[in-house]
C-alpha cells in the first residue's frame, strides 16, 4: 500500500465511522444533487468559507452552481415543520482550497439539527462534534464560544451596532491592541472585551469567572447549562472555552465552535447554531450544526503510515526467484514492495536484498 492509498484509506475509514457514528443517534443520510442555482450561494455569499465559485449555464439558461457548501444546499431544500428534522451526509463540496489556492473537490461529512432545537439538541450536537473528534485522534480539543455571551458584554458597554463587526473581528484575531484601540475612540470601556479575549480553559475554570465578570447573563446560564451535561464524562478534559471562535453573526447566533486534532494545524470541525441563516432565508425553525473537513485528515495520515513493512530489492534475479521471496514475505503478513533499485521517498520499516535466491535483511537508514 503506497502513501496516497494509506491516506484513502484512512478517510474511507473515518467516512464509515462516522456515518455509523450520526446513524447510531437517529441522524438520517441526506443525499444532495452536486449543483444547484448560482442565486443561492449569491444571496448568502457571505456564509461561504470562499466566494470563488465554479459556474455554468444549464440547457434552459438558469446560471448554476457546483455546490460549495453543503448547509445552504439542505436548508434550501427542507421545509419547516414541527419537532426536528436530524440528517447527516457525506457530500463533496467543490471551492478554492487554502494550501493550493485552487479549485479542488472537497470531501465532508457532518450533521444538520434542523427545527425545534432545544438545549438537549444543542448538547447532542456537541457531543457528536467531541466524539467525531475522538473518532479521527486521541489527542484533540473542542474550543467553543457562544456569541450571546459576546453580544451581551457589547450591550452592557453601550458598543454602538456600527462597531460590532469590527470588535468581533478584533476578539476573533485574539488582537488586543485593534481592540484597545476601537475602545479608546468610541469611550468604550474595554477592560470586559479585554478580558474575553484572554479567556480560555476548561469549562470548569472558566465559567466560574465569567459569572463574576457579567453577573446575570441567560447566554451565559445557558452555556453553563449546556457544558455542566460534560462534567464528569471522558470529553471533559478535552473541551475548552473560547471567545475567538466567532462567527459572522448575520448568519450564527448562539454555541459556535471548532475542532482541533494533533498533526493538523487548522481545524478539522467547525459549526454552530445559525438561526441567524434561518430567518434571513424566510424560515422560521432553529438549526445547529458542523461539518468534518475529511480533506485535512490528508495531513493527520500521511506522516503517519508507512508506504510498506518492508521493500525488497531484487537487482537482477529471475521473475520465478522474485516471485517465490515475496510470496515467503507475503504469507508471514507483511506488505512488501518488489523493487529492482530502491524507490525514491519510498518509506518502509524494513529492507531486504535478494542475493541468489537468498533474502538478507539489509540496515534501513531511512
């Protein structure tokens, strides 16, 4: 099995364990077309992670869309109804990506919690965002914000509306001197946007300040609410409070967040409650979600595997003698790469040399 087989295989496997995953909470599959009208993704550009998208003319001259997002596509196509409608997919987005600065089809796969979404909802979608997480590492973490509480301090200074974007912006870069400086010239007091810049720790010694520093807040009971579910269970130690984690409240309100694993340096998850989204498409129902970016476990396998147990270089012995040493190899459970010389950036744990029918273990240096 060579590295790029490894790295299929390894989000094929991911792909199956979380289906399984979202299956086992009542999540039902939900299957989309790959295009849909270009309209959408204009009206609600500012909801896409890029606005570069790829677009044709279909045969009755509607101007469509291979679909870059996968949340606007399920929220289009559902209707409002009472209760909530669970699905989860595993879908190919196709947008500009970040490492190539070009267009690449994209692999997802995450969960929609779409209705009458209630605090037991807002927890389950957690919980399936931390075990999703546990699923692809062991060393991970969940950092979560909630942008009532954010809304809430900026109420309580009397921060004019015109400024909102620009200090959530500033809290979400962790910059404190933009956020300093946007305090000083609107009289602002900015010790309290301050200190939410700062925070950050496990639920269980943030919380407590936080209700010293805001007093009666109901976003902040609600968290608290919310992340007390955790305590004591095997995510614990594994979630942390974050007020960097926003998002562009025209679309979210409520819980955001994002996942993290060891060997990848952005996020691999990120979702949140987008209402916001809801009611600026005519809906009236809540939703929550996240969805898995299955692209950046490319970058979790490939140091990881090996392109093979071992590689034997067979020089210039006769088809029938190589055929026999890797069939000896084979039948003891290793995988083996047959090579005349060794293959350039080619890894393996061993290396073997066959000399005159013989098969020595040579010294790897690799």
């Amino acid at each position: 099995m060579n590295l790029s087989q490894t790295v299929i295989s390894g989000v094929e496997s991911a792909v199956f364990t979380l289906r399984e995953l979202y299956g086992r909470y009542g999540y039902t599959p939900y299957k989309m077309n790959k295009f849909e009208e270009y309209d959408l993704y204009v009206r609600n550009k500012d909801f896409l992670i890029s606005d570069s998208i790829i677009t044709f003319t279909d045969t009755n001259g509607k101007l469509m869309a291979l679909k870059p997002d996968v949340t606007l596509s399920i929220v289009k196509n559902s209707r409002d109804s009472e209760g909530v409608q669970k699905v989860y997919y595993n879908e190919n987005v196709y947008r500009v990506s970040e490492g190539t600065h070009a267009f690449r089809e994209i692999m997802q796969a995450g969960i929609e919690c779409i209705g009458d979404v209630d605090e037991y909802c807002l927890y389950e979608v957690l919980k399936l965002a931390a075990e999703s997480l546990q699923s692809i590492a062991a060393d991970w973490v969940l950092n979560i914000s909630h942008l009532g509480v954010v809304s809430a301090v900026l109420e309580a200074l009397s921060v004019p509306e015109a400024v909102y974007g620009d200090v959530f912006r500033a809290i979400g870069e962790k910059n404190l001197h933009e956020l300093t400086a946007l305090c000083n010239q609107y009289g602002i007091d900015g010790e309290k946007l301050g200190q939410l810049i700062t925070v950050y720790g496990a639920p269980s010694a943030v919380l407590p300040q936080l209700r010293v520093l805001l007093g009666e807040c109901e976003a902040l009971a609600q968290l608290e609410r919310v992340m007390a579910v955790f305590v004591g269970t095997p995510f614990e130690s594994h979630l942390r409070i974050d007020f960097s984690v926003i998002s562009n409240t025209k679309y979210y309100n409520g819980f955001t967040f994002k996942g993290f694993v060891q060997g990848v340096p952005d996020s691999v998850l990120s979702g949140g409650q987008y209402d916001n989204l809801m009611r600026k498409i005519g809906r009236r129902d809540g939703a929550v979600g996240f969805a898995v970016y299955l692209d950046m476990l490319e970058q979790l396998h490939a140091p990881m595997s090996d392109d093979a147990d071992g590689i034997l270089l067979y020089g210039d012995e006769d088809i029938a003698t190589v055929s026999r040493a890797v069939e000896t190899l084979t039948a003891e459970g290793a995988r083996v790469i047959a090579a005349r010389v060794l293959p350039p950036k080619c890894r393996a744990k061993h290396i073997w040399k066959l000399e005159q029918g013989e098969v020595k273990r040579v010294e790897n240096d690799a």
